[in-house]
C-alpha cells in the first residue's frame, strides 16, 4: 500500500519539509500523538526522522499554519486543543423537575468517596489536584519548619476568625475577582466545606427550600439532608452554568430562601457563567430577597489570563455569601478553607464556634507564608498550562476510548470533566466494575436529588500525568462498552423526550 507520503513523491519531488509534514500528521491522526500533548523538540524530531533541522523547523511552521499544531514560547510545539475537522458535542442533560424535593443519598456519596489510595491505585472519582507538582516545595518546607518551631500559641487554640496574616493575604487576592474586601471581612474555615454548612445553618430553618445547581457537588446536597433543608433543582448548562430563565420560573413559584450557585467552573460540569448572567443573578436575587451562597473554590483554576470576576464583585447589599478554600488548588489535606458572610458575619462566626471552634494555626500560618513571598502565583503559572494539557489529554483518550455517542464538556478551568455515556448504558454498574479493576469514578446520581444522570459520570483529570494512568482510561473505556444494554425500539423515543 502507497503512502500519503510516497504519493507526494511521486507527484515531482515534493519539498523534504512537506513529506516530513505529512507523516507526523498521519502520526497525530493514528493517535501517536494526543490533541494537547507536547511535540518532541526540533532536535529530538531531527533524529528520529533523519532530517536537518533547518527541515523539521519548516515542518513545525507548515503543520502550525494547516492548524496541526502550535507553538507556545519557551515551551516547543504542541498538538492542538481540537484536531482540524474534530465536530465534539457537550452532553446533553435531563431536565429536572422544578419542584423542592427532600434528599437521601448519602450513602451512595460515603461508598463512592472513601476508598484508601492504597487499595485503589486510580482515584479518577476525587476532585483533588496533584500533590507532587515541585512548585508545592515551599510550602512543604514551611510546614515542616513551623512544626519543629511549633509552641503553645501554634499548637492551642487560634483566634477564631483565623491568622490575620492569613486573612489579610486572602483580602488581597479578593480583589482580583472584583471585591473590595479587608483582612476582618475574612472567617478562616477547616476547608471549604465547613463554610459552605455554616452559611446554610446561619441563613435557613429546616424545612427551607435552597435552589442549587443541577448536577451539583454532592456534599452540598448532604449538607441539606443534615440540615433537614429541601433541594430545589435548576438546571445547569455545561459550558454557561445555571439557568437563570428556570431559576426566575422557581422563584417566582417556589419560597426560596437562598441559592448555592458554583458560577466559575463548577462541580461537577466546569460550566462558567458570563458577567451577564452574574449581575441577572444578583438582579433576582434582589427581586426575591434570597441569600446567593457563591462557592468559588474553582476560580484560581482559570486557564486564561488571571482569574474571573466573583457574583459578589456585584453585590452591592451584602447578600453574597462567598465560600472558598486552599485544597483545590494547593491540596486537600490542608483543610483550610475561608467564608466572606457579609451581613451574616455574626451568625456565620457563632456557627463556625459551635461547628469546629477554631482552624488549626500551624497550615494557616504556612499559607500565609506561601503567599506573601509570592510562591502561590507561582504554582498558579506553573500548575494552570498543566492542568489544561491533561485536560485535553484524558478528553481524548476518553472519545478515543469509550463508546461511540460518549460526549464530554471541555471546562475552561478547574480539575473536572463530566461525561455522557451512551442513553443505555448505566455508570453505577460502571463504578462498580471500576473499582474491581483498581479505578474509581463518581457516577451521575451522587450529583442530584432524584437520581437522575445514571449514564452520566464525573472524572478528575488533575493526577492523569503518567502512562498507567492512561492505560487506566483505557481500561475503562472497555468496561463502559460491556455496561451497554440494548434498548427496546419502543424505548427510543422516550430517551430522545428526556433529553429535550
């Protein structure tokens, strides 16, 4: 069989560049090379290919022109984001009724989250970054010496707003995303999720109806079920986030009492939402008279340009309650998370009191170090263009991979992908075959009240670096071809209705 290659040959003497062009994109479609991925150096090509390098340089600006790869300063070439002619399509969502629905998954949520690392060696299930990136060092390093130093005042018990120091570099950064905050608008939680429960507790009654994302974290939705809170679901679109038209319908038919929205890359869709939809937001916020809870443990995940604008850069009454943390983009074990109450501050501050009393000094004051000597905007350049490239990486190993029909968004930021499978396929039975060979994912239905998104999952991408980990994709693709079922002709046409 005659080569593309060859054939150019022998159309009269094609230049050596031009052939040199024309294999390594056969290699890029035949998959040698991933959409994203690093090409190898001009002098690295040079001796593979046997060819000058004055040859792979005219290689590189040929393939860079027909949209093959580019060209990133100081780094080399890479495969492009989207391969020229590559049609992708988000998933498709069910639409969830828009009625208050009391919640009851919290055991699905416990079986899917507590593996040990140890016994299961691909946990693709946990939305955690990567806690081996070198330019986390520092920041071990301070840890560690602060522990040796440790005393009374770092081992009892802190203030309990949290370290100023903390708080005032927290204030700083704030102001990228649009606030005008100082160090004493700052509470210091134990993570994230600690802030999240104690803005609930301090703006609800149980029996309050809460609007949330759909799909949306699942811990949020556990923290309803404790609080003995209903759950209202508004749909939420992979690439914009909430829907402000059916969240106005909820609104204007339902006595919310506050709304949990993840406007900037959100669990587990990445959606981002426009400028506009965040003043709309606000807007009806107003309108109704509702507290907007703002998880923003995403937004420093943007692989853009600095960081997007917050809902409360908008907030002109104080009825944001912004919540944040440390452990998506540093690490989870850090546990140091911080709430922006605004209004709320006295109630927030006694819940935070009765829930943990205090957050440990010694990581606080770690940060707080990390940050004033600039190494956590340093992690941000070094970690962002690598979350991005494995993001491209493991979205395609998965259409490569999976059935035909799968369909995965493509977040601009954050760790996370969500993934439709085929409308007969069923990713609880998937999780399950997972684990048995050593994988674990967070199936659809941890995601909502009503269990819905059963052939839906969500996978983290941010500890995908190594060809194990790419095998593990592999493997999963091949377990989601055997969880197909076949669907009765009669069954059809309800599937497509569901999608609508």
């Amino acid at each position: 069989m005659v080569s593309t290659a060859q054939t150019v040959m022998f159309m009269g003497r094609p230049k050596l560049y031009e052939a040199a062009a024309e294999e390594l994109r056969q290699q890029i479609q035949r998959g040698r090379y991933l959409p994203g991925q690093k090409l190898p150096s001009v002098r690295e090509l040079s001796r593979q290919m046997s060819r000058s390098i004055a040859t792979i340089q005219q290689m590189y600006q040929t393939l860079e022109r027909q949209g093959w790869v580019v060209a990133k300063p100081r780094s080399g070439y890479f495969v492009v984001d989207q391969l020229p002619g590559q049609i992708e399509e988000v998933p498709r969502l069910p639409r969830p009724r828009l009625q208050p629905e009391s919640v009851s998954e919290w055991r699905m949520a416990l079986n899917s989250t507590s593996h040990n690392p140890g016994d299961i060696p691909h946990l693709f299930g946990r939305a955690t970054p990567d806690p081996n990136i070198t330019s986390l060092n520092p920041l071990k390093k301070y840890l560690a010496d602060m522990t040796r130093a440790a005393n009374a005042s770092t081992l009892g018990y802190g203030a309990l707003q949290g370290v100023s120091g903390l708080r005032g570099q927290i204030a700083r950064r704030m102001v990228s995303a649009g606030c005008r905050i100082s160090a004493d608008d700052v509470l210091v939680t134990t993570g994230c999720q600690e802030a999240i429960t104690c803005a609930l507790q301090a703006v609800t009654r149980p029996g309050d109806i809460i609007a949330i994302d759909s799909p949306t974290y699942y811990a949020i939705i556990q923290a309803l079920e404790a609080m003995n809170l209903k759950a209202l679901e508004i749909p939420s679109d992979p690439v914009t986030g909430m829907c402000l038209g059916a969240l106005e319908l909820a609104l204007d038919q339902w006595p919310v009492k506050a709304c949990v929205v993840t406007p900037n890359f959100g669990n587990p869709l990445g959606g981002f939402m426009p400028k506009k939809n965040k003043r709309r937001l606000i807007q009806l916020a107003r309108e109704h008279d509702i507290c907007v809870i703002e998880d923003d443990i995403y937004s420093e995940l943007d692989y853009r340009p600095g960081r997007p604008e917050a809902i409360k850069a908008y907030d002109t009454d104080e009825r944001v309650i912004l919540v944040s943390s440390f452990s998506k983009v540093l690490a989870p074990g850090l546990s140091v998370g911080w709430i922006l109450p605004g209004r709320w501050f006295r109630q927030v501050e006694q819940q935070k009191y009765i829930t943990s009393l205090t957050t440990p000094v010694l990581p606080q004051l770690a940060l707080a170090r990390f940050l004033e000597e600039g190494h956590y905007d340093q992690h941000l350049r070094r970690v962002k263009p690598m979350y991005q490239q494995r993001r491209d990486i493991v979205r395609n190993l998965i259409l490569r991979f999976f059935p035909e029909g799968t369909r995965v968004t493509c977040p601009k930021g954050g760790l996370l992908l969500w993934i439709e499978l085929p409308e007969n396929s069923d990713a609880l039975v998937l999780s399950r075959a997972a684990l048995d060979s050593g994988i674990s994912i967070a199936p659809g239905p941890m995601f909502t009240v009503g269990g819905k998104y059963r052939n839906y999952f969500r996978l983290c991408y941010g500890t995908i670096s190594s060809e194990s980990d790419y095998a593990a994709i592999n493997r999963l693709g091949k377990l989601a071809h055997k969880t197909i079922r076949p669907v009765p002709r009669k069954e059809t046409g309800r599937l497509e209705q569901e999608h609508a």
